[in-house]
C-alpha cells in the first residue's frame, strides 16, 4: 500500500481540495483556554466560557464573511457550543458553505537531549478522539510542531521526532474521516536572514513529506500549514516580493504537487503584513501546483478583537473589521488585493509573541 485508501480516502480528498478553494481560506479560532485568556486580557474581559461563546458567535455570525472561507478550526470547547439562540455553531458553519476543523494536539514538552527544543504531545488516545470530533461534525485538523531557529538549531532530533509526530497524527487522522493539516511552524524568533530561514524551511518540509510517505498517508488528502519564509524577528526587513519569491522556492524544492493546497500560518506578523505576503505569492510567476491560502489566527482576529472589547455596543464595529480582513485575505488568495482594507485600526500592529506558545 503506497498510501491510506480506507473508506474515508475519496472524501479526504474532496473536503481537502474544497478547503483549498480559491478565493478562500480558513479561519483559525482554536486558541486554547489559556491562550483566550491572554487575548481577553489585552482587552480586560473576563476569561469565562460564556464570554468565549460570546466572541465565536461574534466571529461565526459576522454576515458576509463566511464566504471568504472554506474552513474554522476549533478548540474541542467550540466544537460543541451553541449560539445563544441555541443553535450549534457547527450547523451555522454548514450553512455557510464552511467546514468545521478541530485542534487535536495537546501542546509541546521539553525534548531530551536538546537546547530547549520541543516535540508535540497527544497521540495517545488521538483515534479515540477524531472518531468523537468526526461524529459532531468536524472534518479536518490540525496539529501544531514548534521549531526554532539558532546556533545549532534546530537540531536533526527536533527535526526528526516533530516531521514523525506530524505523520503519525496524519495518518491516524485519515482512518478516522479528518483531513490533518500538517503545521511544522519555524519561529521567527531570532535575528537570523531569510536564507537561514530558506534552508531549515527546506530541511523541515523534507523530513516532513519523507515520514508522511513513510506512514503512507494520502498525501491528496492533507493541508500543508507552514510559516512564511522570512527573515528573523530582529533582522532587517525585506520586501513582499522577495518573501514570496524564498517562500514559493523552498515550497517548489519540497511539497509534492499531490498536495491540493497550502495554507499558510501568519506566524506574528501584522494583519496587513499577512495579506500582502500571501497577495505577493499568489501574483509570483513561477511553477504552483497547489493553491496557496491563509490559515490565519491573529492575522484575521487582532483588530476585530480589539474593536469588540467585550462590549455588546461594539459588535457591529468588531463585525465590519473581521469581514474587512476575510475580504483582504480572499482577495490575497487571487492576487488580486490592492490595499483597500489597510487603514483599518491596528491592522499595521506587529503581532509577534517570542517563542509562542497556545
């Protein structure tokens, strides 16, 4: 067997090929409790499951902007919740064309035998699990590696040991009906050049589709979710154009064209940064064989956060800047974004966290 060709495999590859539509992307609303919780802080609203419902009906029942997706993750808390009317946010995910995806993992823990480097944890009942997240609607998700750049990082293990985790969650994934998006992040914590961004970028994807082949996951049926290749947080700045240009050249060197689609983390930068990065990309000549989207948290989420502030009285204004940024971002997955959504407030703001962690 060359790769997974289970009951699920030719609704893998539809659900999969459908998230990579153009003209759409997902939204990343997975933050776990914890991370809500600092989000909420920012903006002195209290970290309580009813104000985290409130917020991703705020999100979910924006009118206009599920059209611009193909796809909401969730944390397993969202999955099951409702709005306030009672309906469950799973439905109104469907009836707008938009399919429900789950985090899965259950975070990092220190690797032995290495400088602080990381592994993802969560295989154990993980079945178990994508059975349950299938059976209440979900259909894909997502699980998220940590690696970082510096002296003598990161080393072949982290390598090694995360692009296993990725496969292992993928293929159990794919028995159970989820589409996994595969996200083997590389902070951008550092002062490193984006050629030293370009070669570990390389490096990983490639340990990355080697274990995935090794554990015969259909590769039709997956997301590639990977950082933009850029310079490091404290280097100097380079242009959208040349971002586009190392991204799409690591991207050419290692993702297999089976793969339908890749949907690109936004890893820290600004909402703006974001969009006129993944705009760059899709404008570049050059050899594509996958649709390029966003998978976008705080990329989507910060200014629209920002204006809700926990205030009923600002819905409708927090609505209006998340419909900007999905509009933006629909329009980045075309090539066709001309900066119409960048005076919004906030949207310049750099959203970078050192060694981010939810």
């Amino acid at each position: 067997m060359s790769s997974y060709c289970g009951k699920y495999a030719e609704e893998l590859i539809k659900n999969a090929t459908y998230i990579g539509s153009p003209g759409k992307g997902i939204l990343a609303a997975d933050e776990s409790t914890g991370t809500i919780g600092k989000r909420f802080a920012s903006i002195n609203v209290e970290n309580i499951e009813e104000n985290r419902r409130t917020y991703r009906e705020l999100l979910f029942c924006t009118p206009g902007a599920l059209q611009y997706l193909s796809g909401v993750i969730l944390f397993e808390e969202t999955l099951f919740q409702k709005t306030k009317e009672g309906k469950p946010f799973v439905e109104i995910l469907k009836e707008g064309g938009v399919l429900p995806g789950i985090k899965v993992d259950s975070g990092v823990v220190p690797l032995a035998g290495t400088n602080g480097e990381t592994t993802t944890q969560g295989h154990d009942d993980l079945a178990k699990r994508c059975k349950k997240y299938y059976e209440a609607g979900a259909r894909f998700a997502k699980w998220r590696a940590v690696l970082k750049i510096g002296p003598t990082e990161p080393s072949q293990l982290s390598i090694d040991q995360n692009a296993q985790g990725l496969a292992r969650y993928a293929i159990i994934c794919q028995e159970n009906g989820l589409v996994p998006i595969v996200e083997p992040e590389i902070l951008v914590d550092g002062s490193h050049s984006i050629d030293v961004c370009a070669d570990v970028t390389e490096r990983v994807l490639a340990a990355c589709y080697k274990a995935l082949n090794d554990q015969h996951v259909l590769l039709e049926g997956t997301l590639l979710k990977p950082n933009m290749v850029t310079p490091g947080s404290d280097a100097p700045k380079v242009s959208n154009e040349t971002i586009a240009k190392y991204t799409i050249t690591a991207l050419q060197r290692t993702v297999p064209p089976a793969v339908p689609a890749i949907v690109f983390l936004s890893g820290g930068q600004s909402e703006e940064e974001a969009t006129l990065n993944l705009n760059a990309m899709n404008k570049f000549q050059g050899k594509k064989p996958w649709s390029l989207s966003f998978s976008f948290g705080r990329a989507l989420q910060q200014s629209t956060l920002k204006a809700w502030a926990g205030k009923e009285e600002n819905v409708e204004k927090a609505r209006a800047a998340l419909l900007a940024r999905c509009k933006a971002n629909s329009e980045a997955t075309l090539g066709s974004y001309t900066g119409d959504a960048a005076g919004g407030e906030g949207v310049s703001e750099s959203l970078h966290v050192k060694d981010y962690k939810y």
